[in-house]
C-alpha cells in the first residue's frame, strides 16, 4: 500500500475529479421556473437550452432529454428501425442485431444498445487519440458485414479519427450515431462533435464540462427524427384531446427546473474548456520528464475540451500490479509505480483521481460479447494477459493509465502540490 511518509500536506477541502462549476445566472434561470410555475418538462429554459445547443454546437436541431444515456437510447432505437424497420411491439429496434461500438467508454455509450435488444460488438483503441481505432473498424466490418449502426464516443474530450471512421462507416452503409458527452466544445478540423453522426448526444451530467446537474441533448439534422425523439420522450402521446398512444412512449424530457441550470452555464463552456485546458498544460509541463505521457491529441486536426486530463505511465517504469475483478494489488520497486499508487498517493492529500474507464470488453456484463482488435484472429479476452505485454491496446492503456484530478475550480498551487505527490512516486 502507499505509505503516508511523505508528509505532503493534505488539501483542507477536497480537489475534485471533475466537479460542477456554477456562476450565478443558474439559479436566476431556477428561480424564473420557479416563480412563473414553469416547474415541468415544458417552458422557456428548455426552449432556451436547445436554440442554444443548436446556435454552439452547429445543428439543425436540438431535443433535450432528462439524460444523455436517454438520447442516446432513443438513438439506438432511430438507428434501428431506419436499418431494419419498425420492430412489431415497439422495442428492441435492434433485437438479434451486431452493433459496433467504442470499447473504451463509459458504460452508458453502450447499454442503450442492449436496451433496444442489440448485442454490442467492441472494436479496440488505437494509441493517437484512445478512440475506436478504424484499422479494427474495418476489420469488424469483414466479420460481421451485415452490421448497420455504429456508435462512437470521443474518450475525455479528444475528437477520434473521425474521418477514418467516417469513411468506413459510409462505404459499407452504416448509420453512425456520436456519443458526444464527455466532448462537448471540441472540434474536429474545426467543427464541433455532435455533428458527425446521423443522430448524436451531448450531456449535461454532473461531472460533465457543463452541467444541469443531470440532463442530455438528443442532436441532428433530420427534423423527422427530431420530432419523433420530442414525441417519443413525451409518452409518445398522439395529437387528440384524451390521451392517445399509437406508439410505445418514454418518460425522457428534460425538466424545465434542470433547464435553467444548463441555460445559465452555456455561457461559460468556453471559459471551462480553457481553464481544462491550463490543467492539462501545467500537468504536462510538471511531468515532463517522468517516464509517463499525458491523453494523447493530435492538435494539427482537432481541439479537445479537455474534460479530464489523464496520464499513461510508460512500460519500462510500470511496477508489478495485478487487478482482479474488484480488488487490486501491486508490488513498489524503486524508480517504478502503477496507476493504483498514484491514486493513493493522490488520495492522500485529499484530491480525487479515478482509473481509466475500465474497457467494456473487460467488464464481467460483456464478457461474452465479441471483441474486434487489429492484429490477430479478431478476438481477444479480458483474461488474455500474455507474457511480456497485454492483449490489447484498451487494456494496456487501462493497466497503465488514470485520470487526474481535473476540476476547474484547482488551484496552481494545490495542482503543483498533486504534481509533487505524483512526482514522489517514481522515487
Ligand atoms: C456521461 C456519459 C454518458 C451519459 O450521459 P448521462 O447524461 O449521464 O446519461 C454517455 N456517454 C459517455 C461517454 C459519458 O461519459
């Protein structure tokens, strides 16, 4: 375990990961709500919040949505029925049906696949960005060519290789629906994510670069499914007096209430995303001659947002770790660490770092779910750990990698002090 023998000096309040920011018009906006008894899934916030998730993000048309896994739900269920046609109860758009999807993630880019009775097929990491990596994607296509929807997220902010992507994706007729959450404000040669796929999501959850505190947005430019992604979060009721159904409905409107709040922190996504962007700098300044490197970008073609900064130790200063389902341990050698002592160590003085998004090919819920890399047969599993390295490259980054405290509220000199403690631990 990390020994508390450094002395560094513990933060009085905690430093977190990644915690809401809020500035003052927000509860103006509540308060609006409140007073004007606006206080249901119907008013002027909600309306606000979507003119301007349009005007920022550059879509035609925004839907807000109690959460972003709700966009990306109904997503799922658009995407399927243009592939496959309407189901005949009314779910499972994509019952029996392979969709391709990111594998490192957060669990919510792929669950709403199995919402809608489709089973998800993990396509592995590249090394530039930590995004779904097309030489895999062109593979999965190989193996299951029937394959029509594929979903892409944008890991802690930095765009993937959209176009790479893009072009697969189009030459074999898939609809791409974007998992835009964690990359709100970032451009991919200079247009913003939410913008790529047919059917796209941001979100508005508590950690995220802005927040309602919960909340998404359902984004595109296809008014038709707009307007079924309104009707269908409504309880899909039908234009008549009495309550008339034709289709199957969800609850998954946005609360004019959670409205307000992320009226009132759309003005500041641009200053958020440059104090994330000052963390990641003085990280990457303070660490620079560590054996680490910090989430790689490619600046030439995209702008993250920098959501969270995160850092990858290198091979040769790994100690000795092993992870089991639930527990870890590892092994302190001189000159050497793991993402689990670093996250002690930065526990220790009362900040919050977390471990990579444990990769969904590894997670016991998916276990069975085929799992596409580039090199080798096409398979791989999580219990795969061969001799001298890892299977692939999602679980190798998770082996090695963590992320950062990354909270814009941080201090220079309580980030110097992370920096310090991380910096003890390749003593
Ligand atoms: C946060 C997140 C979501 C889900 O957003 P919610 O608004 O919490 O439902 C989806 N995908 C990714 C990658 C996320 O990080």
């Amino acid at each position: 375990m990390f020994k508390e023998s450094n002395n560094f000096k513990k933060f009085e309040s905690k430093v977190w990961l990644s915690s809401p920011t809020m500035h003052g018009p927000e509860i103006e906006y509540v308060k609006e709500a409140y007073e004007t008894n606006w206080m249901s899934t119907v008013g002027k916030n909600i309306n606000e919040v979507e003119r301007l998730a349009c005007e920022y993000i550059g879509c035609k048309h925004a839907v807000a949505l109690s959460a972003g896994t709700a966009s990306l739900h109904l997503s799922m269920k658009l995407a399927g029925i243009e592939a496959y046609g309407m189901p005949k109860v009314g779910h499972g758009a994509l019952e029996g049906k392979k969709v391709f999807c990111s594998d490192m993630t957060f669990d919510a880019t792929v669950n709403p696949i199995v919402y809608e009775g489709g089973e998800p097929v993990f396509i592995d990491t590249e090394y530039d960005t930590w995004n779904m990596d097309p030489v895999a994607l062109e593979k999965a296509f190989k193996i299951y060519p029937d394959t029509k929807v594929v979903v892409i997220a944008h890991l802690y902010g930095t765009p993937g290789k959209i176009d790479e992507l893009n072009a697969i994706i189009k030459k074999h007729g898939a609809i791409l629906v974007e998992d835009a959450a964690e990359s709100m404000g970032a451009t991919y040669k200079g247009v913003q994510t939410g913008t790529f796929g047919k059917y796209n999501t941001i979100s508005f959850n508590g950690n995220k670069i802005i927040t309602g505190s919960s909340g998404g947005c359902f984004l595109t430019n296809d008014e038709e499914a707009a307007n079924k992604v309104r009707k269908w979060s409504t309880q899909a009721r039908e234009n008549a007096a009495w309550y008339q159904h034709e289709e199957l409905g969800y609850n998954y409107r946005m609360s004019n209430v959670v409205a307000g709040v992320v009226r009132g922190q759309f003005p500041y996504l641009d200053e958020h995303i440059a104090q994330k962007k000052a963390i990641y700098e003085r990280y990457k300044e303070g660490l620079k001659d560590l054996p680490v490197s910090m989430n790689p970008m490619d600046l030439e073609i995209s702008e993250p947002n920098y959501w969270l900064s995160c850092l990858i130790i290198n091979e040769d200063a790994m100690c000795k770790q092993v992870r089991g389902e639930q527990d870890v341990c590892y092994v302190k050698e001189a000159g050497k660490t793991c993402p689990t002592e670093i996250l002690e160590a930065i526990a220790s003085i009362n900040a919050e770092g977390r471990p990579i998004w444990k990769p969904m090919h590894m997670q016991p819920i998916y276990r069975l779910n085929p799992f596409i890399v580039r090199d080798g047969n096409g398979r791989a599993r999580s219990n795969a750990y061969i001799a001298g390295g890892v299977a692939d490259v999602g679980m190798d980054i998770f082996a090695r990698g963590l992320c950062l405290p990354s909270d814009n509220k941080m201090t220079a000199e309580q980030q110097d002090r992370i920096i310090e403690v991380i910096r003890a631990c390749f003593e």
